[in-house]
C-alpha cells in the first residue's frame, strides 16, 4: 500500500510533538506512546466508532502528544467558539499511506490533515486529496513557496546554523564556510543523520549561492562535492538521530555548533545561558508543513476549508510559535511575533530572504543514494 | 494404562519452550530471510548491493575491529580478576563475585548513559583533569571508538569473567605447588603449568564476549556518536530511516551467517559443548 518514496519528513512533526511535551511537562507519555505505536502498527484508527463523524463536527489530525492539544486549543477550539462547529483533533499520525487507505476504503474519518509537501505530491499523484479552494483558503496568507494545488502551508520549520559562542572563544560562525573552516572555529559539530538539511549547507559552504544549491546538486559532480565535504569534517562531527539528541548535544557542550531544527533552537534559547547560544538562518533550509483534504471528507469540503482559512489567522499563528516553535506560514504574522522571538521565527521577513525551500523533487529523486554516500563520507 | 517412554516424556516438557521459539523466533527470523530475497524485487538485488557497498563493508570491518578489540580488553581484564577470586581472595571471595555480577542487575542503557556523564566533554573525568591543571583542552572521551569499547569492554566483562572462573575453580592447586616444589620459579609455572590448563575457559570466554560483542547495538548507538557504526546500528537505520527493510533484512542476514561462522572457526579450536554447555 506505501511502495512509494515519501520524502515528507514525519519525524520533524513527532519531534514537535514531543517539544511540546517536554515544555509543558504534563506528562501525557503513555496516551502518546499508545498512538505512535498504533501508527507504528498501521492500525487506522477504529473506523466503526467515529465512521460517520457528523456533519457538523470537523476531524484534525497531526501527529500526537502535547501538540494535539496546543493545536486543539490554538486553532480548533477558537474556532468552535467563532463558529459553533465543534473541531476534535485527533493525533493518530495522518500519514500518507493511511489517508490513502482511509479513502480507497470509503471511510473516510478525517476532514483536515496535517501533512508534508513530499506526501501530498504524491497523494496528488494517486488522486486521494481535494484541491485546495482558493475562494475559502486565502492565497495572501500563505507563504507563495507553500500555498500548493492540493496542499496548503500550515506552519514552517528550518534547518538552522546553532553555536555556542562560549566554546569558540566569543566568536560565532557567520556561514556555513565558517562552519567547515575548523582552524577558526575549533571544536565539534553535530549534523543530522541524515542528509536532509544536510547536504545544503555543505554545498554552500562550497561558496556556492544559496539559490544555486539544488542545480548544483542536480550535476553528479555536485553532488559527490557536497559528500566529500562532510569527509574532509567528519573527524569533528557527531551526528543527531533525534531533534532531542541534538538539544542534548548543546545542552552538554558536546558541540561548539550545528545544523539543527529551528524547533530545537526555540528551546535552546530559553536553556543556554546569556551569550552561550547563537542561532543563524543564513543559509538555512525552510520547509512547510501543508494541511490536506482526503476525497469525501465527512465535514464535507467547504467546512474543511473553512478550518483551514481559520488557521491561517496571524495572531492564532503568532501563539503557536510561541508555543511549540514552529513558524507561521502567514508571513503577515511576522510583524506581530514579540520582539525577542523574532530572531527565532523561521519566517520572518530577514530570516525567510537569507534560507533557501526544501526541494521536495531532488530527495524524491536522490535521497537514497545521497544516504548511503553521506554513510560512507562519515565512516569509511 | 501404557507408559509414555522416557525420549517423549522429555519431548514433552522442552514442547512449550519450543513451540515459543519456533513461533516467536523461528518462524519471524525465516520472515526476515524471505524479505531479504523479495524486497523490493524477487532476486538478490539487496546482497548485491551490500557487497557492491563500500559503507555497508566499512560497517562489517568496524563491527569486527569493535568486537575484537573488546575482547581482548575483556580477557586481560577478565582473567586477572578471575585469577584473584580463584587463587588468592578469601574472605572478600564472595564480595568479589557480587560486584562482578553487579553489573548484570543494571540495564545496559543506563550504563551506557552514565558512561556518557562520566566521559562528556564537560563529563566528570575531564572536569576533573582539568581542575586539577592536568590537561588545559578537554580530551575527546567519548562520541569515538575509544569510548565505545571502554563501555563495552565495561558490559561485557561479566561474561569473560564468569567462565574463566568457573575453569579455575577446577584447576587444582596441587599442580603448581608440584612445579614449584620441582624448582620452578614462580612465572615458570604459571606460564608452563597453570595458564595452559585455564585455555579452555579463556576460549569460552572469548567466544562468549566476540559473539555478543557482534550485534551489539546500545552502546555503540550511544557513545558512537553516528560515526562508529556497528551494522545493527546500521540495520536500525536502513529500517527506520529509509524504510528499506530489504536491506536491512540481507544486512541482518549476514550478520547472522558471519557469526555462525566465526562459532564454526572456533569450533576448531575449542570444545564448544564443554566451553557453553558444561559448567563445573
């Protein structure tokens, strides 16, 4: 049923949920490992009990844990008390194979999914989901990179450049050369276990110009240059398997700096102490989750899209960031997010002009084979 | 009424431990086999491609250096404490033998986590080198192959310790007071009359330790730091990170066939059923 390439990056979606778990510390541990080992399981939620869900009530489902709730009362319950509508958001995890299976077996529980660009290509493709309704969805209030036929962005992450000031004498890496110079800049790095958001940086720091990064990679020789330069670095990499670990890589001063979610860095900045914690989006690789409709949704498409336009509301936005870190998709919510967190906003007008968009088609094409040289670059 | 005879009333009593392995063991490792072949197409694609893979091989080398490396700590540390507990402690014998067992009542995990508060950067040994001005930059503990087979040296030393003792214990002292009593010196016979008859838990020892040490995954995933991959590591990640449980599966395959022959070399050399099976 999912013999296809997802390149959509569910793991950052758990991490936010986890994020937030961490940050409000209110437990919730065991109903969230009952749903991620349910959707580990592929089992699709029970299809009996909600199966006809009214017309009058809108499903949202995203990936589980504390975020199901800050979701839940961020953007569902404002809009029941808007509209009278009651929204649940359900946290079993909508990934593309599920959706997929939900439609084709013509019980359809859920109404609005919280997706990635990669999935709903390919959801597109097998002609599962709605075409968004641009009368209803507002095209204006959406980033234009994320605002797609049959996706809409929802909120935004980055791949950021993170240091310690402290451990480089004083001094911060202003770019991803800075970043493989390591005479100037001694001390450990940490990159992603994988190439994602990875192998960007390294053909930057190649001097190559931000938006010639993903044509440059294209090229075969391209692509073996960004790999050799994590050979060259690699005695000063630990590698992240988990937004966690990378946290913990800083927390511990395991690294002087890193290319880590800017979901990470948002706490980050709240636990290093004064001048112990630098973060740059220069150079940094944004990526938008999408909100999707599967075909036949109960609520039926307009309530669908009603939610979704609803959530694209500045301020609604604005308190998400503020609570899970992720980005507003809305970049006129830019202009209302506090002071001291604009730094941290992924997609805030000077942060959005220096990072490049995640190319979705390149890793469809090449992440398997880039996984495996980038492997081989860090061990062999 | 007619009496079961002797051969069925045991089959009987392995019956249930048996069904389990062939249902929760058997039957599961022969699913991985077949994924191996037939993911994502029929034929030996993922074999193939893991021979043609300079990473995967990487990976297999690291194991096996990892493995060996291990093993020898463990077998020098190893038979030096088994050596003590046998010949010279008496009173304290029992103490000794708890805190080698000790460790075996703590998860490997949060072992492996205390190495990590032990070896960090800012980790107890470096803040305590440098606050006492031995060294100025912090050494590089962990996140390397260092770090990995200390830790690992540290899990596995139960299992070196424990058989070579077990071997002592039968060596009679009688022996060695023979050799001195014929005027040899007292290195002359250890080395001539004691260590010779220890051999056979040596080996068992070793065996025990090496093959343990192979899929080993914990520690490694821990303190390596992503770049002292052990190929369960490696397994973990083509399966989690990539989906490609093919892959994963010939990796894991191979791991398997690479450790039934490191046992079949060793079966050359050592008695496997009295080095596993009989304890005295």
């Amino acid at each position: 049923m999912t013999d296809f390439q997802d390149t959509t990056d569910h793991e950052v979606k758990a991490d936010m949920a986890e994020i937030a778990a961490h940050k409000y510390r209110e437990g919730r541990l065991t109903r969230r490992g009952f749903l991620s080992a349910m959707a580990a399981l592929g089992i699709l939620p029970a299809l009996g009990s909600k199966a006809m869900a009214q017309a009058n009530e809108i499903v949202v489902v995203n990936w589980g844990g504390r975020a199901s709730e800050v979701l839940q009362e961020v953007m569902a319950d404002t809009y029941t008390k808007e509209t009278g509508i009651p929204v649940t958001v359900d946290g079993s995890g909508p990934s593309g194979g599920k959706i997929r299976a939900m439609v084709e077996s013509g019980a359809v529980v859920w109404d609005v999914c919280d997706s990635g660009m990669g999935t709903a290509l390919i959801l597109t493709e097998q002609g599962v989901i709605q075409p968004i309704n641009y009368d209803i969805v507002d095209k204006s209030k959406v980033l234009d990179q994320a605002a797609y036929s049959h996706g809409v962005g929802n909120y935004v992450y980055s791949y950021v450049m993170a240091s310690n000031p402290k451990l480089l004498g004083g001094n911060a890496p202003q770019s991803w050369e800075d970043v493989w110079n390591t005479k100037d800049f001694p001390g450990m790095r940490t990159f992603r276990k994988s190439v994602r958001g990875m192998l960007e940086s390294a053909t930057m720091a190649q001097g190559i110009p931000a938006e010639e990064v993903y044509d440059v990679l294209n090229t075969e020789d391209g692509l073996k240059a960004g790999i050799d330069k994590f050979r060259q670095l690699r005695e000063n990499i630990i590698v992240w398997g988990s937004g966690s670990a990378s946290q913990n890589l800083f927390l511990q001063e395991e690294v002087a700096i890193g290319n880590i979610w800017s979901t990470r860095a948002h706490l980050l900045r709240d636990q290093m102490e004064d001048g112990s914690f630098e973060v740059s989006f220069k150079g940094g690789v944004i990526a938008p989750g999408v909100w999707v409709v599967p075909n036949n949704n109960p609520a039926g498409s307009d309530e669908a899209m009603k939610f979704i336009a609803h959530a694209q509301d500045p301020e609604l936005q604005v308190q998400w960031l503020e609570m899970i870190g992720s980005g507003p998709a809305n970049p006129q919510a830019a202009e209302l997010v506090p002071a001291e967190l604009q730094k941290y906003n992924p997609s805030s007008p000077e942060n959005l002009a220096q990072q490049i968009f995640y190319n979705d088609e390149w890793y469809a094409k090449n992440q398997v084979r880039a996984e495996e040289m980038y492997v081989d670059a860090l061990i062999n | 009424m007619p009496r079961l005879s002797d051969t069925w009333r045991y089959w009987f009593l392995v019956l249930p431990a048996l069904a389990i392995m062939i249902i929760f063991y058997i039957w599961p490792l022969v699913g991985i086999w077949q994924i191996s072949v037939t993911e994502p197409a029929l034929g030996l694609d993922n074999y193939t491609r893991m021979f043609e893979s300079s990473a995967v091989t990487t990976s297999f080398v690291i194991t096996f250096r990892i493995a060996f490396l291990t093993t020898i700590g463990c077998l020098i540390l190893g038979y030096s404490v088994a050596y003590v507990i046998s010949n010279f402690a008496r009173r304290v014998k029992p103490l000794m033998v708890a805190l080698v067992l000790l460790p075996f009542w703590v998860s490997v995990l949060i072992r492996s986590f205390s190495w990590i508060v032990l070896l960090g950067r800012s980790g107890i040994v470096n803040d305590t080198l440098r606050g006492a001005g031995i060294i100025d930059a912090p050494l590089k503990l962990m996140h390397n192959e260092f770090g990995v087979i200390l830790a690992m040296i540290h899990v596995m030393l139960p299992f070196a310790v424990l058989p070579i003792m077990a071997n002592m214990r039968g060596i009679s002292p009688a022996y060695v007071d023979a050799a001195r009593g014929l005027g040899a010196s007292e290195l002359t016979a250890f080395r001539k009359v004691y260590f010779p008859q220890t051999l056979p838990g040596v080996m068992s020892g070793a065996l025990l330790v090496f093959v343990l040490s192979l899929g080993f995954y914990i520690t490694p995933a821990l303190l390596g730091g992503g770049r002292v991959l052990m190929i369960s590591e490696y397994i973990t990640y083509q399966i989690q990170e990539f989906l490609n449980w093919g892959l994963g599966s010939a990796l894991s395959v191979a791991l398997l066939v690479l450790t039934a022959l490191v046992i079949l070399v060793a079966a050359r050399f050592v008695n496997l059923r009295s080095a596993l099976l009989e304890r005295n």
